[in-house]
C-alpha cells in the first residue's frame, strides 16, 4: 500500500467581503441579498478528501 502524498495549504485572509448575488442576471434565492459578510482566515488543501482516503478503501 503506498501512502498518500503529504498535503500542502493555501492560506487565506479573513476580512469583511461582500457575498451573494448582486447582479441583474439569474441566481437562486438562496444567493441573495447581496451583503457583507465576515470571514475567518482559513486554508485550503491542495487535493481533496477522496485522494486523501484512496489507501484506506484499498
């Protein structure tokens, strides 16, 4: 069984940012009103959750 790659993380910065749909184009009800919105910082791993658990299933 050959182990899975180690991950790496892209960082992002938290801040105030504008979310949601604000266009006159279509978009969900869910999407709308465009608002400002907080968000923590956080980081994204460059593959994702199936390639990380492949040597599990086999």
């Amino acid at each position: 069984m050959q182990a899975s790659p180690p991950l790496s993380f892209t960082a992002f910065e938290g801040g105030i940012y504008e979310v949601g749909h604000g266009g006159p184009g279509f978009a969900f009800d869910s999407e709308g009103p465009r608002h400002q919105a907080l968000i923590e910082p956080f980081r994204l791993a460059d593959s994702t959750c199936d390639e990380c658990g492949l040597d599990i299933v086999h």
